[in-house]
C-alpha cells in the first residue's frame, strides 16, 4: 500500500485580510509565497509604508509581522 503524498499549499494575508497578489489565493511552496510577499512589499518602498485600515501607517521592517500566513493541507 503507498502512501498518499500530501501536498501543502501555503496563504499570506496582508494585515487587513486580503491576499497580496490578484487571482493568487494560495502559493505551492514557503519559498514562492516569501518571493510574492518580497515583490508585495516593494510596491510600498517609495511610500515607505504600508498603510492599514485597523493598525495605521506600519513600517515596512515591520510589515511581515502583521501578515496573516497559514498552511493548509490539500
């Protein structure tokens, strides 16, 4: 009997729930979601922030702490 393999889909949410890239809900790997999440974030580089409608202006060192990331078995 083989084991089914189980494959992993992994989900970044910006700080106020939506997902960082269009018509992209979830990522097949942590590395492809941190490269979307790395692009993601230098959309905010000139304006040196990342403005939230709940937490405020939050700087962009900080930006990774407010995502929402969740892994989810398929």
């Amino acid at each position: 009997m083989s084991k089914k393999k189980v494959s992993k889909k992994w989900r970044i949410l910006s700080p106020d729930g939506f997902t960082i890239e269009f018509g992209v809900p979830h990522y097949s790997s942590s590395e492809k979601m941190r490269e979307s999440f790395e692009k993601w974030k230098e959309r905010y580089r000139q304006q040196g922030y990342y403005s939230s409608t709940e937490y405020g202006r939050i700087s962009l060192d900080e930006l990774e702490n407010y995502c929402f990331v969740s892994c989810l078995d398929n």
